[in-house]
C-alpha cells in the first residue's frame, strides 16, 4: 500500500512526509515541484515525487491512477486568505480536498486512512445547519451561489475559516463511506504553526500574535509536533478513530477572535 503526502514541499507537509519516510512505499506531492523534488532527493530513492494542481479534477484523477492502493494519505495542501481571492481559497482548500478524496476512494482497502488538514479557523464559522450541510457537497453544481446565500464568498478571511469549516464537515460526511471499505478518515485542525505561509500571515495580521500571546501555550506549534500527532492517527494505535476532527493548537481555538459580527447573511437578505 503507498503512502501519499499532498502539499509536501515545505512546512506541516514536509514534516509529515519526514515522518512516514520509511514506512513503506511514499509518494510525495505539491504543486511547487522544486520544493517537493529537493525534499525527495533529502528522503532518498526510495521516495516517489509528483506534481499535481489539486483544482484539477483530471491531475488529481492521474495522480491517483498511479496507485494500486491507498496507505496513509495525508492532504495538508491549502492556501491562506492572504494568498488568495475568496473563490481560489475555498476552490484549492475544500473543493480541492473533495477532488483528493474522490480520486482516492476507488483504492481504499481495509487500514487506508486519510488525515485532511483543517484548521482551528474553522471552529470560527457560526453554527449554521443549512450551510453545513452544502459544506458537505462543495463539488455540486452551483455551489459559490449557494454558500454566498451566507456570506460573502470574496471575502478571503471569512472564505478561509468557511473552507476550514467545510473540510472538517467533508470528513465527518465521507467517515461512513470509508468505514465500509474497512477505512478511516480524520480531519487535523492546526493552530499557528511556525511555518513559511504563518509568519507571512502575521506580517500582515498582527492579531494573530496577540492570539498566540493569550492561547493557554502561549507559543506557536511547530510543524514536527502536528506531524507527530498524524504519525499517531495514521497508526494502528488510533484504530477506532474516525470522522472526527482533531484540534492540535495549543487551546488557540479558546482566544479566537469573532469575525463574522456583521458579515453573516441569510437567504433572503442576500
């Protein structure tokens, strides 16, 4: 069975590439093809590196066609609300991840197990049923018009959180088809970590460290302490978990601010 790790080139990504190195037949994947190919001459040979855009159904669809078998997958691959419009955000972190999982549901067997990368933002959304529930669907027909019902899907902050939200929403849906195949699927939900695309984003949101000031650690994750958390989780030591969402923030998630005061719609007022 072989092990996939997609958004490997740098950061949480590469961490857990790391970690499963040595764990069996690994394939390692990110759009920025120089920073995966420099990770997989680090790991050695034995390590298959590949280049994919996830907002590709067709790449993602010929990435997978080169596997027998799913292991672990890990998909860590996502884009912040600085990087990107509203639409490209919820297009490469969520509808992304729906493609990834659609690709690799033809190849689970029984042990397969996905860990999809969340994050903390996305306990930010406000509880709201209807919206959830097209969250679990981000690859139907329609679906931008129907989630900007909600909110303004060009705004890249609250896109970021909802993309967050739906990626936790999108395991917990799929954690029943996985189980009949003898397979598991968790989401992770990051807090700050000290990462490349984190310290840019606090360049640009000072707030973000007076959250890691006031969070009950009082200090940003690294990448090798969420990467060991997935080490468990794709491990038979966590045999009886799935479709649940594993927060590793260091209780970030009790300081968030509240950013939708204001920004919340409802249908009829959209």
């Amino acid at each position: 069975m072989t092990n996939v790790v997609i958004g490997a080139a740098s950061g949480m990504g590469a961490a857990v590439a790391r970690q499963l190195s040595g764990r069996g037949p690994l394939l390692i994947v990110d759009q920025n093809n120089e920073g995966v190919e420099n990770l997989g001459a680090e790991l050695g040979s034995t390590v298959e590196v590949a280049g994919c855009d996830i907002t590709d159904q067709g790449q993602v669809d010929g990435l997978f066609a080169g596997i027998e078998d799913v292991g672990a997958l890990v998909h860590t691959a996502g884009v912040s609300g600085t990087m990107a419009t509203g639409r490209r955000v919820l297009d490469i972190n969520l509808l992304g991840t729906a493609r990834v999982l659609r690709a690799a549901e033809p190849l689970l067997r029984p042990g397969s197990v996905a860990v999809c990368f969340a994050s903390q933002s996305g306990y930010m959304v406000p509880e709201i049923p209807p919206l959830f529930a097209l969250l679990e669907q981000p690859l139907a027909p329609g679906f931008f018009e129907e989630v900007g019902t909600y909110f303004d899907v060009d705004n890249s902050a609250l896109a970021y959180q909802v993309s967050k939200r739906g990626v936790q929403r999108l395991v917990r849906k799929n954690a029943s088809v996985w189980g009949r195949r003898g397979a598991r699927i968790l989401s992770l939900s990051p807090g700050i970590n000290d990462t490349p695309m984190n310290r840019a984003d606090e360049a640009k949101h000072p707030i973000m460290q007076d959250i890691i000031k006031d969070s009950p650690l009082g200090r940003r994750g690294s990448p090798e302490e969420v990467a060991n958390v997935v080490s468990f989780l794709v491990s038979d030591a966590a045999s009886y978990m799935t479709g649940s969402d594993v927060l590793v923030d260091g209780g970030m998630v009790t300081v968030l601010p509240n950013a939708w005061e204001g920004s919340l719609r409802t249908p009829s007022s959209s």
